[in-house]
C-alpha cells in the first residue's frame, strides 16, 4: 500500500532512538493534496479501524480514510545543501479532478468559480472532513456567492459552522478570492432551508 525507502526507514528508526526511545511507531494522516501529518506514538492500536504496517524497528499506522488517498504512495528521505526532510510522492495528489456530470449550466465568472470551487473540495476539503465522516458537496454559484452542503457527519453538527467558516470558507477565499460569499444549505434542522428560502423570494 505504501512503500518507505531504506533512507526513510533509517531516518525514523533515529528520530525514534536519539528522542523518545519508548515510541513504537510512526502515525501518517492524509489532510489534503500534498499535505499530510506525521506524529510518533508510545502505544500500537490493537482494535479499531486503524491499519498497521509492520516496518524494522518501528510501525506505521494510517487511519482507513487516509489510507484510501494514499494507495501507492511512497516515502522518502531528502537531504541537500539547502533542504532536509522526509518527501512523500503521491499518485493522488496528482491525480487531476473528476468533473461533474450534472454542472448547473452557467457562463463566465459563476462557472469559472464552480469549476475552481469544485476541484478544491475534490482535493483538499473532502478528504480532510473525510476523517470525520462527512462531505461537502457544491449546490449553485450564483452572482458570486457559493451554496455548499454538508452531508454525513457533517449534517446536524454543533461545529458545522465552525467547519465552514474557519475551515471551508477560509480555503475557497484562499483558493478562489472572487467568491463573494458562501453560504450553507444544509437542513441542519427541520423546517430551516436558508438557500431556498432566500431564492423563493
């Protein structure tokens, strides 16, 4: 599933020994398109959902959602003059984004903004929200203003809001500064519907 270079592995196997003797292994998060996070550990998961790959000297645990966005992916160790580090070549992150076959019909700027929109939550957003199992899907761009909704665990959140407005709103303003706003349509309580109320008016 996912391959570590001698270099890597030796790399690890001395931050393990020279810092935190009693760490067992190493936990590998996917948080996005060329974006990941590495954490050591004391204990080895022995239930749970979590993979376990076996290494010399250390093991490696990746959470199932992280381990779908990283089939194939290899790690590496680089060190040069200028730059140390570990180096992780992932096909996913290369990987370009599929587009939707049901794209409201729209024209200039509102489809220039759905198509850039579309590709970030493809890439970044969806598999970081992933974790907790939910999903953001693109409704509408209108005049400007996205119209996003929140669906598996993400729908009837406490934190939804915090979600969108400290993590979604903060990448798609980023990513793509002609959004003008972005709104959530979600029915996170019965009877509250604020995209289409505001369209029926």
């Amino acid at each position: 599933m996912i391959t570590i270079s001698e270099t890597a592995q030796e790399k690890i196997r001395e931050i393990i020994e020279t810092r935190r003797p009693d760490v067992k292994g190493l936990r590998l998060g996917y948080e996005g398109k060329s974006r990941y996070a590495m954490s050591l550990v004391d204990e080895i998961p022995d239930d749970g959902d979590d993979i376990v790959v076996p290494f010399q000297g250390f093991d490696l645990v990746i959470d199932p959602q992280s381990a779908a966005m990283m089939e194939g992916a290899s790690i590496d160790y680089i060190e040069t003059p200028t730059e140390s580090g570990f180096k992780i070549d992932n096909p996913a992150d290369n990987k370009p984004p599929t587009p939707r076959p049901d794209t409201p019909p729209m024209e200039g700027t509102d489809r220039e903004i759905w198509e850039r929109v579309e590709a970030l939550l493809e890439s970044d957003i969806n598999p970081s929200v992933a974790a907790h199992g939910g999903v953001v899907s693109l409704i509408d761009v209108k005049e400007g203003v996205v119209y996003v909704e929140m669906g598996g665990g993400c729908q009837g959140c406490g934190m939804a809001n915090v979600t969108l407005k400290q993590g979604i709103e903060r990448l798609v303003r980023a990513e793509v500064p002609e959004v003008v706003e972005i709104l959530d349509v979600t029915e996170h309580a019965e009877g509250r519907n604020p995209y289409y109320a505001a369209a029926a008016k």
